[in-house]
C-alpha cells in the first residue's frame, strides 16, 4: 500500500525556518519531520511512499537524491586521476520515494489529483508533512478494512488553550474557569486510509481536500474517524517545534517506534 505525503505548502506561520526550505524539511533531531514521519509506516511495513511537492520542491529532491551517499561509508579516491568512489557501509532504509512537483499554489485536494496516475486503483494511505503521531498504523488499516468506507480518518483530542468564559448579556462574565481535559476537541490528524474513489470528489487545483470533498463524503455516510488517544503533534510554529526537539533529546518522543 503507498503511503502520500501532503508536502507542498508555504508553511508561513514558520517562515523562520521556511524562507530556506519547505516546511517538511525542517530538522528535528537532525533528520526533517518529513524523514520522521516515513520511519513510522516504515516501522509498520509501509515503504513505497508519493511526495506531494510544491514550494522549494527542488530541495526535497536534493535529499533524497543524495541520501544513500550521507548514509554510507565511502572512499573516493583520487590517486590515479580519477574520481572512483567505493561503497563500504550503508544504513538506507528500503524506500521507494517518488516526489512529484504538484504546483506551487495548489490546494490539497488539488496535490492529491495531481498523483492518481501513480495510485490508479490502489487503496493508499495519506497525511500530512508536518505532524507526527504514535498511532499504530496496522490496527488504522485493518479499522479502515473492516468499516469498508472511501475514507478513514485518525481523529486525536486537542486541549483547548485558553480560559473558558460564561458570558451574559451585555458582554458581562458570569464566570471564568482554566482550561480542563474536558474541554477537549477531536481534531483530524491526517493518517488517512483513502480508497481510489476518492479521485472522483477532487475537482481541480483549486480542491481543498478538508472542506468540500470531506463534507460530501459524510453526507455520503462515506467517512469515518478512528479515534487515537495517544500522542500526535503538529510543527505549525517554532515553539511547538521546539517541544518536539525537547522530546527527542530527552528520549521521550513517543513517535520514534523504530530502534535506528
């Protein structure tokens, strides 16, 4: 089953670090969010992944072109005037990654359109470039399987962030209490199961997959939510980058399920 990533946006509520790069190339731990996620539904047996590109795709490209060379032990050498290079050690995963330019200015529904030729009538999974989760990936496609729908959404609890206010008339207060776990939200995570009937709800470039497809869909009685009450995280600013990076230093990210 191929597995697409949505990684074609300006990402400019980070444009600290995405004047440089796309968004999904941001580093944590050294290795891009984008690597992060594809280690997961690797860890799972997921290995054939579709990138949908579009703002600096030309970077995303670049790395993996050079991949197998960062991760190996090589001699080049120069001795009798030419450029030999010997492959000693690699650490590749087993990946097979197919990055296509989807537009700079396209909507999400649009990027997926845009590689239906390369899924065709394949069941596939999709999610975003900037989030990462715990979500176990096995128990999501058989959950997806057994309901038999077009799509199947992973669906986590979000904290409110702010106080919650009772107000009266007039604008008047009535009460005022902190945020509880109770005030949690379900939100849509991406990790998406989608079946190939989706392609018939995604007009155009100008397709944005979360609202107009989505909402025919549950008209439709076409989709569902799988609930994870475990860890997920979007990287939408510098601070929440940062919580990852502090999760990742102190050996606490509840991502990482692989050992390497």
């Amino acid at each position: 089953m191929k597995v697409v990533l949505l990684a074609g946006g300006l990402g400019t509520r980070i444009s600290e670090e995405t004047q440089l790069k796309p968004k999904p190339m941001i580093e944590i731990g050294g290795k891009p969010i984008l690597w992060h996620i594809m280690k997961e539904y690797s860890y799972y047996g997921y290995n054939d992944f579709i990138i949908c590109a579009g703002y600096k795709q030309h970077i995303i490209k670049a790395w993996f072109a050079n991949y197998f060379l960062y991760n190996s032990n090589v001699t080049f050498d120069f001795t009798s005037g030419k450029n030999s290079m010997f492959i000693h050690d690699q650490y590749c995963e087993p990946w097979k990654v197919t990055v296509v330019d989807t537009g700079l200015n396209t909507m999400t529904g649009g990027r997926l359109k845009r590689i239906q030729p390369y899924i065709q009538d394949e069941t596939f999974m999709m999610t975003y470039g900037d989030a990462v989760c715990d979500v176990d990936i096995s128990k999501l496609v058989k959950f997806h399987k057994k309901h038999g729908k077009i799509a199947t959404l992973t669906a986590v609890m979000v904290k409110q962030q702010k106080g919650i206010l009772d107000i009266g008339e007039a604008g008047a207060v009535k009460a005022f209490r902190e945020k509880s776990l109770t005030d949690s939200i379900p939100v849509n995570a991406g990790y998406m199961v989608l079946e190939p009937e989706i392609f018939n709800y995604l007009e155009n470039d100008y397709t944005i997959f979360e609202k107009e497809p989505l909402e025919k869909l549950v008209v439709k009685g076409e989709l569902i939510s799988y609930v994870h009450t475990g860890f997920w995280q979007c990287m939408d600013n510098v601070r929440e980058k940062n919580v990852l990076e502090k999760l990742l230093k102190e050996g606490k990210a509840p991502w990482k399920v692989w050992n390497m």
